[in-house]
C-alpha cells in the first residue's frame, strides 16, 4: 500500500459482493488476496479492516461494522482503466482497482491515500517521470479511457466547440463529492459555458452509461437548444479533446484526462485532480496547495496509487502492461464490434476463429456479405478483412492442423502479396507508435532469448558435429543457410521471381558463392510429406542437408541466409543475421537485406528507411493478433511468446492429426474439407 508498512492481518468484507461466485467478484478478490489479502466473512479483530465498495448502497454495512469494532475502513472502487463497456453493460473484470485507507479519491471530504500522495510525494524518481511521460504518450495514442466502446475512426466535430461533461445522477463522485445540489451545479455549468464562450457552439457529452440508456445524466434533449447539442457518436475523448477551446466538468474522469491531453479545464466539483494548479476551479479544497504537473498528477495517479492486474499471467503488475494487454483487447474490439461473415475459412479451423473473431458477435460462414476471409480464398475484389497466419504461429504445423496462436489481419491487401500494397507495408513505412523502438528492441531480445520461432517444432536433430566437421576441411569458408519452401505457397505464386523452386535455389546459391558451406533445411511441411517441395538430390547439391533440425537451432549455424521468400529470413533478421532474398517477401525492399529479386519500387522510395526496430514492430506487435491459449483471451506478443517457450499451446486432437495425415496422402479429401 501507499504510505502504509503495515497491511491487516485479514480484510472483512461485511456483504455479499465480495464473495460472489461471478467473475467480476473472483477478480475482485484475487486482486485484493495478492496486493493485500483475501476478503473473508467475521467479525472484525485486532489488526484486521473492513473493506465496502466506494460509498455504494451497501456500503454502509462495512461502515457500521467498523465503526462498532473499531478497526479501519477501506475503500475500494475501479482503477482509472477498467475494461472496454462499463461493468453494468457486460464489460467484464476490472484491469486494477483503487485501494484507500483512509478515505476514497472523489470524496473531499477527508485526505484520500491519493491526495495525500499528490501532497507530499518527493517526485524525485526521474526514472518514474520517465516512465510516466511515455506511457501517457502510450494512452493519448491508443485513445485508452475507463471505458473503451469509442470509436477513434469517427470523425470528431469540427474544432472550436466548448466540451461540456456530463455525469450519471448518483454517482458517488457527486453524493459524495462535496455537492449539496448536484443538479444545480450541472445547471450553472452549462450556463457559464454559454457566458464565457461567446459565439462558440457548446458540445454536451453524455457518459457512456447514459449515452446507451443504461442510467440517466444530468441534461437531456431540452438542453440541446440555440448554441447546444448533444454529441452524436461514439467519440472517442482524445479526439473530443483535440478540437475543444474549453472543457467544462463537475467531477469526471474526463477532466483528468482534459487534463492529460493539455488542457485546463473548469472544474465545478471537488475531484481529486483539482486543486494541483491544472485546473480553472470553482470550489477546490482549500489543503490542496501544492502545484504539480500533468506528468507528476500522471505518475503518482496512475503508476503508484492504483493495484493493476494482469489476468493472463495471474499476478500485480506495471500500468505499462496493461496498456500492452488493453492494446490487444483494443484491437479486437475495434476489428470485430461489427461482427463478421467469413468465407474460406476450413471446417477444422472455425471453432478457434470463434475465439480469435467472434468475441463481440458470433462469426457467420457464408458467402454472401463477407467481411472476413482467408486471404488465399479471398476474390480478387474482396474489401473486407484477410486473414492468414502469423509469423510466431504455434508449437507444430499448421498442415497438422495445429492451431495458431497468432494471426495477420490486413484490410488493404496481404503480407506475402508484393503485387499489392498490404497493411503490413504501410506500418513498416510509417513512424513507430510512442515506445515502439525499445519495445521492439525487447520483444527481439526475447524472442532470442526465448529461442522462438514460428513453428517451434522441439528440439529436433543435431547438426553443430557435422558441420564442425564441414568448417575444419574448409577453414573460413562462410555458412549459408538455405530455407527450402513449399513450392505452391502463395509467397511463391506472387512474389517470386526467377528462382522459384528449392533446387534452383540452392544452384543459385552456390554460383554466387562457390567456395560457401551450403545448409539446405527442408520446409517442415515439406519433410512431414504433406506439401510439395521436395528436392531428390539436396544431399549432393548442398553441404549438408538440415533434416529434422529446428528453425533456431538452423538459424544459429548460420553466417547469411539465401532465400526466395521465406519467413525465416525474417527470423534471421531478427537475430542479426544478413539475409539475401531473390524474390520479393514482406522484409524486402526496405534497405535491411541484400535484395536480387523484384521488388515493390513502392518499397525503394519510402524515407526515412525503415529500421529494424520498425520492421520488427510492425510485423509482430502492430499487424497480427494474438490469442492466449490458456485463457482464450485476446493478449500481446510478448504473453504469446511466452507461451510458446513455455509449451503452454494448444494442439489439434488425434481427429485433426489424423486428418492432417489424410491431407497429405488425399488431396481431395482436403479440398472436400474446405
């Protein structure tokens, strides 16, 4: 806890609500068992407390609980991140929760733990303003609020309006936050918007809980008259913010976020970021006298007072985590909230799609009005979303029908179609979000560490003795690493140029390096016989033949890799291998590998070049998604890497592995299975 060395021996929950058997409660519980310890029903003793929830309805049972006993009360209420829709509208478990001993931070009328942090922290940590000033970078960026149903896309209103904030009636913020009359407050506000903006329209916007009818507000369809209206749409509050001349609050989260965005906005309540010299305030607490800045109210509010959680890993964690998993959660969300028809997805693969696309609508399989596709099945006029697999996919094949954890997701076109520009190419070209280099920079790290790749096919065979051997009879000859494919892969079909099979892959490599060590590595599926590729003569036409060896463990031999298109030339580049492509995959063309095929001129003029730290961001963290095995949950690629060093995966079931092995001997019981 904040300022607190000694947590209570038990926490004594003296209703219901903590206790409950729905999700919401067992998240509530597990946060509070590992920031504190875990709610249990009694009767209070020395060195326990007595947790309510806020200052709701049955709060007031903790209230006179402690009271009788004596020992301290609690509050606990959401943190400032809880989750996509609000919770009365399904939007599940909160991400944190805000924990206070001594009072609760919209309640003025005692120091709350949060204002006495705002008061007297040294703010001497660099490396926490550091930390705060990126991740509120990170915030503004991924247009992240308590609750996250708006749509960033939605054009806002033209600029020079004045953002006047509503609230729902009964808030705890206005019951308890200093107001005798909150009605007359929100009326004067709407007023005084109207005097001290002269000429300039007045923009109402309703709580998202009012806006879907859920719980009413404080103005309605008679206040939208002469200069007044009501916004209209899902906004999102960062754009809101972008074109406003003024914003207008009581006590909003919203204010604090003004705030946040750089404004000062006037404040006709007490909530906990008045008073600090950010704010216009009508009424703010005379003890508030220290003056901070949006970064150091950012820190300490944000970063040290709230008990974030990670669900996936089931641990307290670093807000910065959860602005990675509620980026994954985002993306989703904004993806699929339309829901989807999908075509050319194959029987086997749609219950793991449901997860994958189906979270906010149940997905549809039919042809007609399709909005989601397997990009190979895609019609050439398709203007929905292409999807294909991921470039850190699974543990085992997909021709074994295992599934992924991760896949791309494309609106423009595919990443191993250079004929079009994809999605893809336009990350790779553009500048990295807030944070991106040195997230990208970890990822790798990781994934080095992690020895990762897209299959993760086990340890397989050695190959270090033999090419040992290989090295002593030809002392500083280089080793290249020559990736086989499957010889009908789209990546083949589009981008190829003259090489396109494995054999005059490995001639071509030899001619260009006659006195090379070549390490020719069969394409996993090609080896497990269920696609074409095989090469008859690899033992004579390379040095050594990789059979059985695994992607890193191939990888680490290597001094360059040769390839056509190959998704392990990508893998190469992400350990620091040099690698040169013949035809034109999605890591060409940038200035990042020795390029002797065709390709995209689009690529060529891009300035300035893409690094690798772009490359490598746009093509694992930005581009595809990612879902946890474990809980099924939308999730960053760091969580699925993890995973996938861990062994934590899904696997197809003997059905799948014995299908996978008809495909391969049966091709038209595979295309009947499409």
């Amino acid at each position: 806890m904040p300022g607190d060395s000694r947590p209570p021996r038990r926490l004594i929950a003296a209703s219901g609500g903590f206790l409950g058997p729905g999700a919401t409660a067992r998240r509530l519980r597990r946060i509070l068992e590992l920031a504190v310890a875990r709610p249990v029903l009694g009767w209070p003793g020395g060195g326990d407390a007595v947790i309510a929830w806020g200052h709701a309805p049955r709060a007031h049972r903790a209230e006179r609980l402690a009271a009788r006993t004596g020992v301290p009360l609690w509050r606990i209420e959401d943190a400032w991140i809880r989750s996509i829709r609000p919770g009365r509208a399904g939007g599940g478990p909160p991400m944190g929760l805000l924990i206070d001993r001594r009072g609760m931070h919209y309640d003025p009328t005692q120091p709350s733990d949060l204002e006495v942090l705002l008061a007297s922290h040294a703010l001497d940590d660099g490396a926490l303003i550091a930390r705060a000033r990126l991740a509120l970078e990170r915030l503004r960026a991924l247009h992240l609020s308590k609750y996250n149903t708006h749509d960033p896309g939605l054009e806002p209103p033209p600029p020079g309006y004045v953002l006047v904030v509503d609230q729902v009636r009964g808030d705890a913020s206005l019951t308890h936050g200093g107001l005798a009359r909150p009605e007359r407050r929100f009326r004067e506000m709407l007023v005084m918007a109207q005097e001290e903006n002269p000429g300039a329209r007045v923009l109402i916007r309703a709580h998202p809980e009012s806006a879907s009818g859920a719980r009413p507000g404080y103005y309605g369809p008679d206040d939208a008259t002469g200069r007044v209206a009501f916004i209209d749409g899902p906004h999102s509050p960062w754009s809101l913010f972008e074109g406003a001349v003024g914003v207008y609050t009581v006590s909003s989260q919203m204010g604090f976020e003004a705030i946040l965005a750089g404004h000062r906005p006037r404040v006709f309540g007490q909530p906990f970021y008045a008073g600090w010299g950010l704010s216009a305030d009508e009424d703010a607490p005379p003890r508030r006298q220290r003056v901070l800045t949006r970064v150091q109210l950012f820190a300490l509010a944000m970063l040290v007072y709230p008990f974030w959680y990670d669900p996936l890993r089931d641990r307290l964690c670093a807000f910065e985590e959860v602005l990675d998993q509620m980026e994954a959660r985002l993306t989703a969300f904004r993806q699929d909230r339309d829901g989807h028809v999908a075509i050319g997805m194959r029987r086997w693969k749609r219950a793991h799609l449901q997860d994958f696309f189906g979270r906010e609508k149940p997905l549809r399989f039919r042809a007609e009005g399709a909005t989601l596709a397997w990009a190979s099945q895609a019609p050439a006029d398709f203007r929905g979303l292409r999807v294909e697999d991921g470039f850190l996919r699974s543990r085992g094949l997909g021709a074994e029908l295992v599934p992924p954890l991760s896949l791309a997701v494309d609106d423009l076109g595919i990443y191993y179609d250079p004929t079009r520009e994809s999605r893809l190419e336009r990350l790779i070209a553009g500048p990295l979000p807030p944070g991106g280099a040195a997230r990208a920079e970890r990822l790798r790290q990781v994934i080095r560490a992690a020895g990762v790749t897209k299959y993760n096919l086990g340890p397989g065979a050695d190959a270090a003795g033999a090419l040992a051997a290989l090295r002593a009879e030809r002392p500083g000859a280089p080793v290249i690493l020559i990736p086989g494919q499957v010889e009908d892969d789209a990546s083949i079909r589009l981008g190829a140029g003259e090489v396109r099979t494995n054999r005059d892959l490995i001639l071509s490599a030899r001619a260009a390096h006659p006195g090379a060590i070549l390490l020719y590595k069969p394409h996993p599926d090609v080896e497990a016989g269920l696609r074409p590729g095989k090469v008859a003569d690899a033992a004579t036409l390379a040095d050594l033949v990789l059979d059985g060896v695994e992607a890193g463990a191939a990888l680490a031999l290597a001094d360059r890799v040769w390839t056509i298109t190959s998704g392990l030339g990508f893998e190469a580049l992400l350990r620091g291998i040099p690698v040169t492509t013949l035809g034109a995959p999605f890591y060409a063309g940038w200035g990042l590998t020795e390029d002797r095929g065709p390709v995209p001129e689009r690529r060529l003029g891009v300035y300035p070049r893409p690094d690798l730290d772009r490359l490598t961001h746009a093509a694992l963290i930005a581009y595809p998604r990612y879902l946890d095995p474990v809980t099924r949950e939308p999730c960053p690629p760091e969580l699925a890497v993890e995973r996938l060093a861990s062994g934590r995966t899904a696997r197809g079931g003997w059905r799948l592995r014995l299908l996978a092995k008809l495909q391969g001997s049966v091709a038209s019981y595979a295309h009947w299975w499409r």
